[in-house]
C-alpha cells in the first residue's frame, strides 16, 4: 500500500454509557470543547467529537452542521470521540469499558502546568483516583477515572 502525505493521529474514540455524565466530565471538568456531534438514529448510536482549544480562542459553530464537520476534520490537533449506543444508561450487559478488562485499554493524557493543582480541582469535582502524583514509582502524574472508569 502507498500513503500518499504524511499520516497525523487526529482522535481516539471511547464509548461511554451515559452522555450526561460524560460530556460534562470531559467539557465542564476537564476543559474539552465539543466541537461536532454526528447522530445516527437509524443505528441507534451518537457520537460527540471534542478538543482542547488552544488558550484564548473560542469556537462559535454549531456542533451537527456542515461548518462544524469541516472544522473536525480540518483541525490541526487531535480530538476525543465519544461514542454512546443508545440505551447503554439503563442496560449495564450492553456496556464495557476497557479498563474493566484485564487493563487492556490503558489511558488517555492530558498535558496540565501543574499536576497537583489539577488534582485538587479534579478532587474538588468529585472525580476519584486510581493514582495521585505522589503514589507509587512514577512521582508526578496522576491517573483520574472518568464515568466510566478510563484513566
């Protein structure tokens, strides 16, 4: 096979159980902009796209629009997909994240200034730990679960 340009990673996509948990995990707590959303009814699943914008800019289009899906696939760094099959919330056998299977998922790694105020406001939210930075052999970073029990 040839690849024609050079490949760049541009999202990771995780499936969550319940959107109203974890969109705002990931935009009121962790900071992430949703940026385009697609929904497929007739598959009975949804998909909310997200970034870390960088400081000072702000996004003004309408996640579902045709500006919105252009902007995702045009952005220059990576974004989070969050993928939701319907019902998931209320039916616990449809659903299973990585992490709960012999740890086979690993992990997801945000970049912050300071790691131990991040925990504190992490902490502050409610969010639990499986590591904070000063346990353990690796001092300095911390693994938090989202709602759905990634790191």
């Amino acid at each position: 096979a040839t690849v024609v340009g050079r490949p760049t990673w541009h999202q990771t996509m995780l499936r969550i159980k319940d959107p109203k948990k974890s969109i705002p995990f990931y935009t009121d707590i962790m900071g992430m902009t949703i940026i385009d959303t697609l929904d497929f009814p007739q598959w009975n699943f949804k998909l909310w796209f997200l970034t870390t914008l960088p400081e000072g800019e702000s996004y003004s289009l309408t996640p579902g629009t045709k500006e919105a899906h252009d902007y995702m696939w045009s952005i220059e760094g990576t974004a989070l997909e969050l993928t939701w099959n319907y019902g998931t919330e209320d039916d616990p056998s449809q659903y299973h994240p990585g992490n709960q299977e012999k740890d086979g998922f690993g992990h997801i790694a945000f970049n912050t200034d300071d790691v131990y105020a991040a925990c504190v406001k992490l902490e502050k939210a409610g969010v639990s730990f499986k590591k904070k930075p000063d346990e353990g052999r690796m001092k300095g970073l911390a693994f938090a679960y989202d709602p759905d029990g990634y790191w």
